[in-house]
C-alpha cells in the first residue's frame, strides 16, 4: 500500500479586492457590494479567519491586457473614454 503523506498547512491566504471599486450599471451580473458581503460571511460562519485574509494590490494594466483587451481596459478604468 502507498502511503499518502498530507501537507500541513498553517493557513489558508486569501486575496480579496473588494476595496477596489469600479463603477457598474444598476443591475450588473457582478455587484461590487456583494464581494464584501461575501467577505464577512465567510468570517462569521468561521469559514475564514482575518489571519487569512490579504489585501489584493490592483493589477497593472500590462497583466490586466494578458486577458482583457487595451479598449476593455480602458473602458473599465476610464468610463466614457471610448463614449
């Protein structure tokens, strides 16, 4: 029989960004609030503790454009600019 050796891990880390706020219509499939919402829940129901939890830094645009087009970028960081 092999034996399975488990990797201990002290904790968890967590990155969250909901700090970072970004201005979405009414009725967005992404509501900024329900991040932080998300956030303490997980820490009230004892899923997360706050020792877990580190503050996400914003993304530079050069990694942001590995994914998302310069336009879309620039939409979401300058609202109106492509308007």
């Amino acid at each position: 029989m092999t034996k399975v050796r488990l990797l201990q891990i002290d904790h968890m880390k967590v990155f969250y960004s909901d700090h970072h706020k970004v201005s979405l219509p009414t009725g967005h499939n992404f509501p900024m609030d329900k991040y932080a919402l998300l956030r303490e829940a997980l820490i009230s129901q004892g899923v997360l503790c706050s020792r877990e939890l580190y503050e996400a830094p914003i993304a530079p645009r050069d990694i942001v454009t590995l994914a998302h087009t310069i336009a879309y970028y620039d939409a979401v960081v300058c609202p109106g600019v492509l308007n």
